[in-house]
C-alpha cells in the first residue's frame, strides 16, 4: 500500500520548524514577563501543586497526544515562551505528529555517548543535580532540612536495608530536556517495583515545602542488579505533575494513573551501559542510590547539569570499619 502523509504526518528535522506569525517584539516582551511571573517561587507553587493534579495531569496527557502540524506548531511555540533552552538540534529526524513525540524524542547516533570505563557508573540520562551525598541510617535529603526515609520510599524493606548507609544522587529532567533514560552500566533487570501515589511538582520550590514530596508521588522501583553481591544500584523514577506515565523497555504497557496491574512486575531483561531503559512522557526526577563502594565523580555536585553518558559515580574498595558521618547526607 502507497504511504500516505498526511498534514499531520509531516516530517520535521530539528530543530522544529518555528511558528512563523507570533514574532513581533511586543509579543516576544509580554511572553517574557509572563515566563518571569510564572517563574516566581510563590505563585510557580500555587499553580503547579494547588490545581486537580491527576486531573491537569491526564489533561495534559490527552492534549499532548492530538496529533496535527499546526497544532504541535503551536505548541512549541508556547513551549519555548516558557522554555528558551528547548533545544532540538540534535533531535532525531522523523515524523513528529504531536507534542507528546517531541517530548519522548530520541536522538541522533552518537549525540550521547557513554564513558567507556567499567569502573564509572554513568549517568542515566540528561538532568540538573540536586541534593546528593551519603545515605545515614537509611535518610537521604531531597532538599536542605527535608529529609525522606527510604522505607517510605521503597516498598521493599530489604532493599531499603542494602542502601542504609550508600549514596544517593536526585536527577531532575527539566521539561525541555532529553526524556529518555539509559543503563547507567552493564546489569541485569529480574522486577520492577510500581508506587501508586500523588502527582506533585519535582521542581526545587515544591521539594523545599512539601515533607517526603518523592514519597508521595507515584513512582518506579528499578534495582538493578549487577553481578556483584556486595554492590547495589537502584533507580527511582518518580513521576510528577504533567507526566504521571513512565515507559520501560522491558514491559509491554505503561506505568501511569490508569495502570491496574500488579505492583510487582517480574521480567528478565539485561542491558550494556548507555542501553535505553524507557522514557518519561515529560520532564520528572530519577533518584539513584548506590552501595557497596561508590564515591561521586569530580564536578557531580549540586547544580551541575549533566548528560546521558557522563561520569556519575565510580567504583572503590570499601575501607574496612569506615562509619559515615552523621552529617554526610546533608545538601
């Protein structure tokens, strides 16, 4: 059968085709001051977190997924009022019907490559750090004075056990971010843990007011293993408002407000580092936790933006009798 594009079907090449019509000054100068307004810490909290999230949250989900030229057009135009750092230039060619494809691209070949030492756990995927340090008795922050028990957090005790005194790292995927998240090393996947829960913001003002924000939201438990029984490495994908739906390879439906499943899903599947693991439907956080003998690599602190496939941790020899500090976790 001959292939039919449709207007809705056409093909862009990054970076999307701009909207030609809304570039007058005046325009350009009230979206400015607006994005500025929205931005302010008071009202940014009250517009994000003080709506129906699960309802602005399948709202958004619908809306993102109307497929049309004009209509993602549109979208990205406003997209980029709010977002001037919305860069897709390394964005892979196809056909991007919607504004959901755009938010769930992939990339050219090469666009992020992964450090090739076995040593090195790289990171997952693109994101600003946030609080990060050691794990004391089983605490981790997710901000200054917030601190969230990783019993509330993971639903098995005994992997929040394996991690009582390891690291822990917060990765937040702004919105204009690659949403895509790959095997930070070699590892094999035998479970996946699924969280019901709420659909707060991640953002760093809700996480400074709102106690145990991540173990609230709804989320997803990876525990990687990776052939070393003195070693662990979890991630957590956790959702939020506007992308309460998480994508993984190794299942065949999605993770989201509508799932209904079990919240413990066996499968079997093994990955090479830099191996995509799934995708959010928008920006969110991945938290990782790591024990056994890991330390950050130089430059991951607090702040830093980082890519797909850049050093994250690395592995050392545990010192004998070494007991954290108290005040090791603490951002």
């Amino acid at each position: 059968m001959a292939d039919r594009t449709t207007a809705a079907e056409l093909p862009i090449a990054p970076p999307a085709p701009p909207l030609a019509a809304p570039s007058a000054a005046a325009p350009s100068r009230v979206g400015a001051r607006f994005a500025r307004l929205f931005l302010q810490e008071d009202l940014n909290f009250l517009l994000t977190n003080r709506i129906p999230r699960r309802a602005a949250t399948r709202f958004m989900g619908w809306f993102s997924k109307l497929e049309g030229a004009w209509l993602r057009n549109l979208s990205l135009w406003i997209w980029r009022r709010f977002a001037p750092d919305l860069d897709l230039s390394d964005m892979k060619p196809g056909r991007y019907r919607s504004l959901h494809d755009v938010f769930v691209r992939e990339l050219v070949p090469g666009a992020r490559p992964f450090v090739a030492d076995p040593a090195i756990v790289a990171s997952p995927c693109d994101a600003v750090v946030g609080a990060c340090g050691e794990v004391v008795d089983a605490v981790a922050y997710q901000a200054k004075g917030f601190p969230y028990a990783l019993r509330d957090l993971l639903p098995d005790p005994a992997l929040a056990e394996r991690h009582r005194s390891g690291r822990y790292l917060t990765l937040r995927l702004r919105s204009t971010m690659y949403h895509r998240f790959h095997a930070p090393c070699d590892a094999r996947l035998h479970r996946v843990d699924y969280v019901s829960g709420d659909t707060w913001n991640v953002n760093p003002i809700a996480l400074k007011r709102v106690e145990r924000l991540f173990c609230r939201n709804e989320r997803v438990v990876l525990d990687l293993d990776l052939g070393e029984p003195d070693r662990a490495l979890t991630l957590v994908a956790v959702a939020a408002i506007l992308v309460a739906s998480v994508r993984l390879r190794a299942l065949p439906h999605p993770l989201d407000l509508r799932y209904a499943g079990p919240n413990r899903i066996a499968c079997a599947a093994s990955y090479r580092k830099g191996d995509e693991l799934g995708w959010f439907e928008h920006g969110s956080t991945l938290l990782v936790f790591a024990s056994g003998g890991f330390e950050p690599c130089p430059g991951v602190v607090e702040g830093r933006v980082v890519r797909a496939g850049e050093p994250l941790l690395r592995r050392i020899e545990r010192p004998t009798g070494r007991t954290p500090s108290p005040q090791g976790n603490r951002p």
